[in-house]
C-alpha cells in the first residue's frame, strides 16, 4: 500500500464524498446530510476517514457510550478493497476504544456481505448472534 494512506478524524466536511461513497457501497441508501450533522456534532461519536494520495477510499463511524462502542457505519470504496484499508480503520477504532478503556466493541453485518464478513472475522470478531437478516459481530479487546 503507498506511503500516502493516512486516517484522520471526519467532519461534515466530508459529508458530500462519504454520502457519495455509501450510495455505491450500501443498498439501503446512505446517511442523509441531518443526520451525519448530528453524528458529527454528537462527542458519543468518532468519524475516522482514511485517506489515499488525498481521496477519500474509506471511513467509519463508532458510537461510543460510557464503556460500549458500536460501529455504526463501516465503508470502503470499491475501487479499493482488498489492500487493507478496511483493517487500517478497524486497528483505528481499536486503538481509540482501547485508549477509552473500552473491552468490547460489536456491530452489525449482513449475512450475505462475504466480503465484510471475513474482514471482521480476520480481525478477531466472533458472531454473537443473528436474525433473518444481520449477524451480530463481538470483539472482546485486550486493555
């Protein structure tokens, strides 16, 4: 991967180019522009953006309450999965969760979203539960 792959924190400066991406990435339609305001106005929440040669190619978005944290949002431009840029914004995640004193972080997946999937498991996530259409993801982190 290049020299140029950074992660920063997001604001509603990155609005329009996360919309962009989620309406590609997601089939049930992507964060609107009131509730991403609100998201990032919110201190519960962390937006991460990872960066390649200055282009937006992923973020994420975690809720963080008292010693729970959920990843609500989690995306990568398809141009460029596979090259580790959706394990560079979960290791951010964990380092920021960890440092929060946080042992557990959880998310929610679609069964059919392989791809996803397999990221999470490869990351140390075990399935904790499902229903007709989400698995519930856990990693327990090491503080």
């Amino acid at each position: 991967m290049s020299d140029d792959v950074f992660i920063r924190d997001g604001t509603l400066y990155d609005w329009d180019t996360i919309h962009d991406l989620e309406s590609v990435i997601f089939d049930d339609g992507s964060i609107s522009k009131d509730m991403f305001t609100n998201i990032s106005n919110n201190p519960n929440h962390s937006i991460k953006v990872d960066e390649l040669d200055n282009r937006v190619v992923g973020y994420s978005i975690v809720l963080i309450i008292r010693l729970n944290a959920k990843i609500s949002r989690i995306g990568v431009d398809p141009c460029f999965q596979g090259i580790g840029i959706g394990t560079n914004l979960l290791e951010s995640i964990f380092q920021e969760v960890v440092e929060k004193k946080i042992k557990e972080i959880n998310l929610f997946c679609l069964k059919n979203n392989f791809p996803a999937l397999q990221l999470y498991k490869n990351n140390g996530f075990n399935i904790c539960g499902n229903n007709w259409r989400y698995l519930d993801l856990l990693k327990t982190l090491e503080n």
